[in-house]
C-alpha cells in the first residue's frame, strides 16, 4: 500500500509542557508508485512479491488532510536521559488517540528535536543537539484507534486499541544520521 504524506508542524515549549500541533496532506493508494518500487526492490534482492491478497487490498487512490495535536512532559533527569509523558490526538489518515511515555538516553539531548512516526509512534531525531553519537529511545503507549484508511474496505479490521512497546537506536555524525527502531505490538 503507498502512503506519501508532508506535513508543517509547530514544535515548542511552554509552562513545563512540550506541544505539536500539525497539519498533514496524505496520499494514499497506487497513484503514489510506491508498490512498484516495492516490485522492483523485491526484485533486485531476489525476494518473493508480496502476495495477490496484498496486492488487491490496496486502498484506493485517496487525498486526505489530517491534524495532530500532542501534549507532553519532558523531565530532563540529567543532560542525557530524559522521559516524557504525553498524550495525542490525530485525525486524517488514522483517527486517534494516543497516551504513553517515552524514555531517551545517551547524547545530549538538550538540543535535540523530534517528531513522532504517525502509524508506529516511534520518535525519531529531525534536528539533532550532538555532533556524533548514538541516541537510544524507548517508548510504550496505549492508542484509541476510532478510524484507520489505511483498512477502509479491505478484509482486514483495525483493531479499536493498540498496546505498544518500541525500542529505537539513533546514530548521529555530523549531518548524517541513522535511525533503527523495533516495534512490539
């Protein structure tokens, strides 16, 4: 399935509390191509295609404009680790609602903004505070799912709550950095 989203989000702080409020403009469907670059990457490393059921329960072509607020906060227990309760509000591509904590280590993280992958929930680094060094993340959160596209029509059915636990490891170095997270649902 394709998805192809940007989004402009306001990040700041104030009274001891983290905000984000966004909008974001979603593509979804095969106008995106996405599924053949997945061909052909499958391809390339010599790996089966996804099944005919994938295939054919694709979400049809869709343009939807979504938002999302969170509120969090952040308690800096020194400058490396910090941990971070926050809740969420999405609407668009899935509409939901997400409570949960976050936990970062190592680096210094003072500097450091992130935003938050709208399906997983993981965060992940968009301008880093270090000049090289690994970032370590780690979250759990309880999710509301009141809609999803993302299922709309097919077989399958979005199950109404979502419990999760995510790891992530960041590595930064100079302008480049790297992001690997696990998922556990």
């Amino acid at each position: 399935m394709g998805h192809l989203s940007i989004g402009l989000h306001r990040h700041f702080q104030a009274g001891g509390l983290a905000y984000n409020f966004g909008v974001d403009a979603s593509l979804l469907g095969p106008q995106t191509g996405l599924m053949g670059l997945q061909q052909k990457v499958h391809s390339e490393i010599d790996q089966p295609f996804p099944s005919d059921f994938v295939k054919n329960t694709q979400v049809s072509n869709q343009f939807i404009l979504g938002t999302l607020t969170e509120v969090a906060w952040p308690i800096a227990l020194s400058p490396s680790t910090n941990i971070r309760s926050f809740v969420e509000v999405q609407t668009g591509v899935e509409d939901l609602i997400r409570i949960g904590v976050d936990a970062g280590f190592f680096g210094d993280l003072s500097e450091t903004l992130f935003a938050r992958a709208p399906v997983s929930g993981q965060r992940y680094s968009v301008i880093d505070g270090t000049g090289e060094g690994f970032l370590l993340s780690a979250g759990v959160d309880l999710t509301r799912v009141i809609g999803s596209m993302f299922l709309t029509g097919s077989a399958l059915r979005a199950s109404k709550y979502r419990a999760r636990a995510r790891f992530g490891l960041n590595y930064v170095h100079g302008r480049w950095s790297q992001f690997h997270w696990l998922d556990l649902s």
